[in-house]
C-alpha cells in the first residue's frame, strides 16, 4: 500500500528503528529526491507519550539549529495525521562505524583519527549552543560513500538547563544513552556534560581499534555494564593494539577517565588526532617552494608551450565530462595529479582558472579543509600584486568562506562574508547573483548563532530583492524560501 506523508513523502522501505521510531527511506515528491523520514507513532495520551513527542520535536529543533555539515540536514517536520510526527532529512549514504567493525575489523589508525577529528568538530558546534549529544556509539556515526562523517540521532540530546523555566524532556530518574557508553557520571545520577560526550566518544574509539569495547555486557545485565564504568579500570586499549603509536593510545585512555576533569578538551582532540591523519587530510604551511617554484627556463617553455596547451585543454574537457557525471572526487584528483606536475607559479595566469577549478571541485568533494587551503594560498599569492577588488581575488575570498561555513567555523565564516559583501556590491552591483549568494550565507550563519530574527529580517529583505530581478525559475527563491519556512517552524515551536 502506497504511502504518502503530507502528500510530499512517499515512504520506500524501512531502513531503521529505534526508541525514537523509525526511520524510512523516502522520496520526496515536490523536489523529486531521496529522503530519510523519522517517524514517531504516538500511542496513547499518557505522560510518556508527551514526553516522546517533545523529545522527537527538540531533535528537529537541534539538527536545524546545528546546520553543520556532520549532522544530517534536515527538510521538513510537523505532523502526519492525528497519530505520527515525522522529521524529513538528508538520506546518508555509507556505513555506520559498527557496521564497518563488524565487517573489515578494528579500524587503522589513521581512519579512527579521522573519525576521531570529525566527530569533535561536530561536538565541538553542538556543544556551543550548546547542546549534549549523549549517546554517542558506533552505530550513531556512519562514514558516508564520500569518507567523510555525519553524527547521527540527537533524539536524546539535551540542551544545557541554563534557563530554568524550559521544560525538562527527562525524567528525574532517567537514564538516557546506551550503557556501554555511558559516562561515569552520569552513572551517579549527574548531568551529562560536554565532557560525557567526550568520554563516549573514548569508547567508541577504544572498541574501533581494539575490535571491542572498553567493558563487556556480561550475564545480559545492563546495569552490571554501567557499574564497570563507574568502578572499573579498562585494559589499555594497547593490550589490544600493540601496533597504535604511544600518543593516539594514550588520548584514547584519558578520554576515558573516571574523572571528567581529567579529559582532553574537543580541541586537545582534534589537535592530538590530526596528528595521524593521512598526510593529504592535513592543511599546513606550505614551502617557499611549493608555493612559488622555480620558473622554467626559456627553452622549456619554447619546447613545450604548444604540447602544454593542447594537454591543458585536454585536461580541462575530461575534467568537465567527469564532473558532468558527478565524480566530482575523481576529477579533482586528476586536476591534483596535473597541478603537482607543473612548474608555474601558484597565481599564474594559464593555470589560475585549473586552480580554482580545482578548489571548486573539493568543495563539491566535501573535503573542506583542503579546498580552504586552496583558496587561502592562492587568494594570498593573487593579493600581492591584483586589488582587493580583482574577481579572482574575490573568488578566492568567497570560497575560502564557503569551507569555513561547511568546516562549522561559523563566527570565522560570519566576518568572512560580512566583510567580503561590500566589496562585491561594490565590483558587481547590489543586484548581482554572487552579492544575493554572500547576502543568503550571512543569514544562514546568523540564524546558525542563534539571532533568529536578524536572520528572519536579512532573508525577507534578500527575498524581496530576488522577487525584483531574478527569474521565477531561478533557484534562490527555494532556497531563501526554505531557510525562512525552517525558522518560522523554530520560532513557533519556541514561544
């Protein structure tokens, strides 16, 4: 039997349940795209039920506020009939960490610091709201077809009781999360802090490397588990992995101290794990060198300038044929494998457009942090000797802010384009596309601080101009349409 929420998602098939409900993969027949849907059955009118139901609306109201590109990004929520809430949102393609455990094996090193770098970035956002995630497990991450992270299900995380008159979704008694990965703590009936989100996080990577978790379920008896945490010294996870470097190990322990004191910060993380990352996942300053080699010599050049330009432009059809199909990870690679072997400078003229072509194509890879690197030394290099005012130069600047909004460095990304939008109106008019595409991202990080009406504001002025200019086909009327629906929905769910 076809089956339609709203009239805009038709459910396929079940890909998940849960607590919370279940989650279906879904089409979405107003944008014709793939969809996940959470659906939650409410049965009954009784407390429990109620408190489900405002769990199930907080976790709609926390992944629209979060807008980090490791959380899933959410299109829609309300309720379907009289019976069922339900939150539509990006599907995510890949595989869950303990999916891939059970099916290759304790993870590299390398692979669970890249786990470990993504999951703190998203903590490190959620936690600024701030928001706890609590239950962090394998099975709540899953590294998309892409390689990169999404943290998944915040349908118990709990935003810090800082205003008293918010409305607790927990019981006084309520032990929510999974016991293998409940923190100490919380074991003793404390709040869940941001440093019990790092202690879970510790788990998950002590049971990645070592093939198996910190402390096992023995007899079938959770709360058995649970006193292990509380009371008991894990083996260090090198007993398991004599191969893991010394450092890696030794994070990996502290995360797990009794004490929440005794862990490492999100940025001692990040910063402790970066260290084993794959070599080409790490942005660093570059050499002299490598930013500005040697020119060729003359007769080089002579010998090779019509061979190098019949290859340039060779390049650049196979580099748009594979774009053209999606692969966009593949085609960057080959335009990595072209830059790598050319001599010319960084900001030369015949290879600035393969550049930025290039830094364009990492972004639509995901892979943000070198895409920024890109565009920060090439910006750099263009600054010294073209205006603030150059369209290259501009370009460069725009997508340096683009990776530090997706990277969810929103205050960095914020002062980013505040300050580049001037200079765009200035050099392209106050009606140009590219000044409505910096205008739409300013609302969208302000609404990502928290000021929800300045960037209700921002955007009905931004929609009023599109409504002038723009084609009634043009995509940004959707879109700033869509980001002012998500924050009407929050606005009123809020008062």
């Amino acid at each position: 039997m076809r089956r339609v929420i709203q009239e805009r998602f038709e459910l396929i098939r079940r890909i998940g349940r849960g607590g919370m409900g279940e989650v279906w993969e879904a089409k979405d027949l107003r944008l014709n795209r793939l969809v996940a849907v959470k659906l939650l059955r409410l049965d009954g009118t009784g407390g429990g039920s109620s408190r489900l139901e405002r769990r199930f609306e907080q976790e709609a109201d926390l992944l629209a506020r979060l807008g980090h590109p490791g959380v899933p990004v959410i299109h829609d929520t309300g309720r379907h009939e009289s019976d069922a809430l339900y939150i539509a949102m990006e599907l995510v393609h890949g595989q869950t960490l303990a999916d891939r455990l059970k099916e290759h094996g304790p993870f590299p090193v390398t692979l669970a610091a890249s786990v470990a770098v993504q999951t703190v970035e998203v903590l490190a956002e959620a936690h600024q709201i701030p928001v706890i995630h609590r239950d962090l497990k394998p099975s709540n991450l899953m590294l998309t077809d892409k390689g990169t992270l999404k943290v998944l299900d915040f349908g118990i995380a709990a935003a810090r009781q800082d205003d008293p008159d918010a409305p607790r979704l927990t019981g006084t008694n309520d032990l929510l999360g999974t016991p293998g990965f409940i923190s100490p703590e919380q074991g003793l009936g404390k709040p869940a802090t941001a440093r019990s989100d790092l202690y879970a996080l510790g788990c998950v990577l002590y049971e990645i490397l070592a093939g198996k978790p910190p402390f096992e379920l023995q007899g079938g008896v959770p709360l058995a588990l649970l006193l292990k945490h509380m009371h008991d010294k894990p083996a260090p996870v090198t007993e398991h992995r004599a191969d893991l470097p010394s450092e890696f190990a030794d994070l990996v322990m502290r995360l797990l101290a009794k004490d929440p004191a005794d862990r490492p910060s999100v940025r001692e993380v990040r910063e402790v794990a970066r260290t084993w990352l794959e070599p080409q996942t790490i942005p660093g300053p570059r050499t002299p060198s490598a930013d500005r080699p040697a020119p060729a010599s003359s007769q080089t050049r002579s010998a090779s300038g019509a061979e190098g330009a019949q290859s340039a432009a060779s390049l650049s059809e196979e580099v748009r044929a594979l774009a053209a199909r999606g692969e966009h990870v593949a085609a960057a690679a080959l335009l990595e494998k072209h830059l790598c072997g050319t001599r010319r400078r960084l900001d030369d003229t015949e290879v600035l457009p393969l550049r930025l072509t290039y830094a364009a194509l990492l972004i639509e890879s995901e892979e943000f942090t070198t895409a920024y690197e890109v565009f920060f030394s090439l910006g750099g290099a263009l600054r010294q000797h073209r205006p603030a005012t150059d369209r290259d130069v501009l370009a460069c600047r725009a997508g340096a802010a683009r990776c530090l909004s997706e990277l969810g460095r929103t205050p960095e990304a914020r002062h980013e384009y505040e300050a580049l939008l001037p200079v765009q109106q200035h050099v392209f008019g106050p009606m140009d596309r590219a000044v409505f595409d910096t205008r739409y991202e300013i609302a969208a990080l302000t609404a990502r601080g928290g000021q929800i009406e300045s960037a209700q504001a921002q955007l009905t002025g931004l929609d009023a101009d599109q409504q002038r200019v723009l084609p009634r086909t043009d995509p940004r009327h959707a879109r700033t349409a869509a980001l002012l629906g998500r924050l009407d929905r929050f606005e009123r769910r809020s008062t």
